[in-house]
C-alpha cells in the first residue's frame, strides 16, 4: 500500500503510472484516477439472521446519471476482526441511489467503524470482484478452484512473474460512524 506524501494533482484526464525495482527486476502499473460520490448518509438497523441478531449497516450514495461508475466500499473497525469489502457497479442505478452495506452481529452500540468509498475503473472493479469471490466462496461441487488474479502491475522482464496486487488512482469519501 502506497500513500504518497505529496498531494497529487486532480486530473481525471490523464492516467498514472508507478514503477518499482524490486529484486532486479521492474514493474510497471498504469491507472487514471477514477472519482467516486459521496457518502451522503449512513442507516443503521438490527435484523435476525438464523436466529440471532445482527446489525446492518448501509452507506448510501447518489449515482451521477452521466457516468458509468465502479467503486468498492470499506468497512473497518478494531470491534472487526477484519475489513468488509463490497463493490458497486451502476448497471441499474444510474441517476439515483446506491448503498454498500457491513452485516455483523458482533458490533455493539459506541463501536467506531469507518465507511470508506474509493472510485474504481472497469478493469479495478474486476479484479475486486474476482479478489472478493475468491476469499468468500463456501465450497460446494461447483466452485472453480482459486487461481493468482493477474492485476494491471507487469514485470517487464519477465511477464510470467506479474506482481500479485492492483495499482489504482482513487479517490475517496470517508464517514467516521459510531454505532447506536
């Protein structure tokens, strides 16, 4: 994970590109930095899942009718084992609202949780979907097996030895919540 010191400038009209030295040999990723809306407000509400109580958590957002957009939502809290990740397309829901949502029956009243945003492209939202399914299958008789997800960070010496992981250009809305 890197976090750069200085602000980067704001231009979605340009694509970035990091490139690392690690081991002798090079990688390269190459993003644009992809927008995403903000979290306008935060619904909380207690339903039962086989019996037991469980807090649901949904993180609500307007969907810009002009765009086609792609993001995954965070959910991080020290009551989390944990972060929860969901992601978003707005297949069906250009011009009005979307939410991601955190289900745990572990978060109890005054627990802080962290509602992250972060804009993705196309190709970032595949790589998330297939990174989420990946670590959340439960098995059963037709699950494919796991493979190495090939993300957009190449080695330019060797292209059968790409980094493992994703660059991306985000940006971010962030809500501190506490539970009540």
């Amino acid at each position: 994970n890197y976090i750069p010191v200085d602000t980067i400038p704001y231009d979605t009209k340009n694509s970035y590109k990091i490139n690392i030295q690690y081991k002798n040999q090079t990688y390269t990723g190459e993003e644009s930095l992809k927008t995403v809306s903000n979290i306008s407000r935060i619904e909380q509400e207690y339903i039962e899942i086989f019996g037991n109580e469980a807090l649901q958590l949904e993180a609500y957002c307007f969907d810009p009718i002009e765009e086609n957009n792609f993001s995954y939502f965070e959910f991080s809290s020290n009551a989390l084992d944990f972060p929860e990740y969901n992601i978003f397309r707005d297949d069906f829901s250009a011009g009005g609202e979307y939410y991601g949502f955190l289900l745990d029956s572990g978060l109890k009243k005054g627990d802080h949780v962290k509602v992250r945003q972060f804009g993705l492209s196309n190709f970032g939202y595949n790589y998330w979907y297939l990174l989420i399914l990946q670590n959340t299958e439960q098995g059963g008789p037709f699950v494919g097996t796991t493979v190495n997800l090939r993300g957009n960070i190449i080695n330019l010496k060797n292209t059968d030895e790409n980094a493992f992981g994703y660059f991306r250009m985000s940006e971010v809305s962030e809500v501190d919540y506490v539970i009540k």
